[in-house]
C-alpha cells in the first residue's frame, strides 16, 4: 500500500519556490519600514501601519491591490463614522451601557457592508476595525480625536507602503494563474467527454463550473494591476472570449454544449442538497444530471463526427 503524503504547515516547496521567498521577504520588508518609521518619528499612535503591511499583502499584485483599496475604503468609511460619533455622540454618554449601544450601533453598519455585495464585504470587517480603533479607546467614554486621527494614518501608511512594494519589487501579475486555470479547465471539459462513470461526469462538471468562476473573478481582478504589472486590457478581453467559448464548445473547438452540464448542475444543486443525503428526490436529481452530461458528450461526438446527411446538406 503506498505510503499517503502528509500534509503539514508549509507548503512542499516554501523553501525551494523563489515566489514564496520573495513574498516573504516584501511583507516583512515593508512592515519593517514602518516599525523603524514610527519609532524613528516618536509616533507609536500609527502602530497600525505596521499590522496592516500583513493584512493586505496577498499572493499577487492584483489580489494585494483591490485588499488594499478595500481596507482604505473600509477605513475611511469607518474613521468618518468613529469620529462623528466622537464629536456628537460620545459626549453625551455617562456609561458603559451608552457606549456598548454606540458600538452595536456602529457594528450593526459594518455588518451590513459586510454580509453584502462579495466584491465589497471586506470593506464592511475595515469599517468595524477603524471605528473600533476610534470609538473604543478604555472601559469608558473617551474624547481624543488625535487617537482616532493617528490610527487613520497608520493604516493609509502602511496601504501606501504595501503598494510600492508589491507593484515595484518583484511584482507578480495575475495573469500566469488565469492562463494556468484555462488550461485546467480544458482538461476538465476533455476528461468530461471521455468520461464514461456518472460519478466522473459529474466530478468534472463541477470542478470545470468551480474553475469558470474563478477564472471570470481573476479576470476582474487583473483590471485592479497598474500597467507596469498587469496584462493589457486587449490580453483580458481576449481570455473573456476564451472562457466565454470555452462554456460553449468543447477543447476542439467544435460546436458542443457543455453548457448543458453547467445548467443542470446550477439549477438543482440547492434542491440536490435540499433533498438530504439519501432518499429518491436526491437520486431522481442525479439521474436528471447524468442523463445532460450523456447528452452533452454524445452531442460533442456528433459535431465532431457529422453524418453524411448533415454533410451533404
């Protein structure tokens, strides 16, 4: 029996992968700067720098910039919010009890920029951190808008900091994974039509709409790279049009309708699970899958090999 692969707390290649290296190296290299930055200046009220180097860096610059636009965003959001509050709400407070219902207040807004819109609800959890960093400043009421002020300047510091260097020092664009992940759903969709099982059928399906999704949110994130980083608008419209086609025709380019599987998967996986883990309803809404997936294969074989009627015609 061979031997499982077991996982454990770095990657296989944390050491060996010159990407990780050098993410590691520009995290840690720009919240540096702002630690020495602030003890330098006598500052610690814009420690926050130094955390928010951590939070916003991500894996490539397009990931790291709309993070990093989204946490400033979300602070300036919130700081706006924290400090009206200061100004005409907190002197009015002579408990603790007052306090706890500004904050449920406050976090009531940010939880519902949060649960919201995916593409925004980071900004909903930075509206919470910045008003919390401004409103909650003790077990009481506080009244120092220079807190509130230095905390705001902490974050916009380290967001700049994040930024040059993850668009100036090693940069690393989006656009190889998208380029990876269309290959991979080709194989996805080629496995598909060669599969014979239910079970593989709809294996692929799924993993082919799980890699369609996150090749059309890649594909909106590349627009978040500045120029010197990221690939021309021409290159992202151009792979718009390969996923575009790559949900209606098969990996040869002939005209067959995975889309058939994409349907039938979307429009009863709720009901698939709806149904529970066993019982007739969940094995009468498998068979409807299997039955498109057949369809969508024996479709793929009659375009690419057309009867002689349909030639003559």
């Amino acid at each position: 029996m061979p031997a499982t692969r077991r996982g454990g707390f770095l990657d296989a290649d944390a050491f060996s992968n010159r990407d990780h290296i050098h993410y590691a190296l520009k995290t840690t290299g720009a919240a540096m700067f702002c630690y020495l930055l602030y003890q330098q200046l006598n500052w610690p009220g814009i420690h926050t720098c130094f955390i928010t180097c951590y939070l916003v860096s991500l894996g490539t610059a397009a990931q790291t910039v709309e993070k990093l636009s989204l946490r400033l965003a979300g602070c300036l959001a919130g700081a706006v919010i924290g400090t009206a509050a200061l100004v005409y709400v907190v002197p009015s407070l002579s408990s603790v009890g007052g306090l706890m219902l500004l904050v449920f207040a406050g976090s009531w807004i940010s939880g519902w920029v949060a649960q919201g819109f995916a593409r925004i609800a980071y900004a909903g959890f930075q509206i919470a951190f910045a008003f919390y960093l401004c409103v909650i400043q003790g077990a009481g009421p506080g009244f120092d808008l220079t807190i509130a002020r230095d905390r705001v300047i902490g974050i916009m510091l380290g967001n700049l900091m994040v930024y040059l260097v993850f668009t100036r020092i090693w940069p690393v664009s989006i656009a190889a994974r998208i380029e990876a992940a269309l290959g991979r759903l080709v194989e996805q969709w080629q496995q598909l039509a060669r599969a014979r099982r239910p079970d593989d059928r709809r294996g692929h399906a799924t993993a082919a709409l799980a890699l369609q999704g996150d090749i059309a949110q890649d594909l909106i994130l590349a627009r978040y790279e500045p120029a010197s980083v990221g690939p021309a608008p021409e290159w992202v419209e151009d792979r718009q049009r390969r996923l575009r086609t790559l949900r209606a025709h098969d990996t040869a380019q002939q005209p067959v309708r995975p889309a058939h599987a994409t349907e039938a998967t979307n429009a009863t996986t709720v009901a698939i699970d709806a149904a529970g883990p066993d019982g007739p309803a969940r094995d009468a809404l498998l068979a409807l899958i299997d039955k498109r997936l057949t369809a969508s294969v024996a479709d793929a074989a009659q375009a690419a090999h057309p009867s002689p009627i349909h030639a003559q015609t």
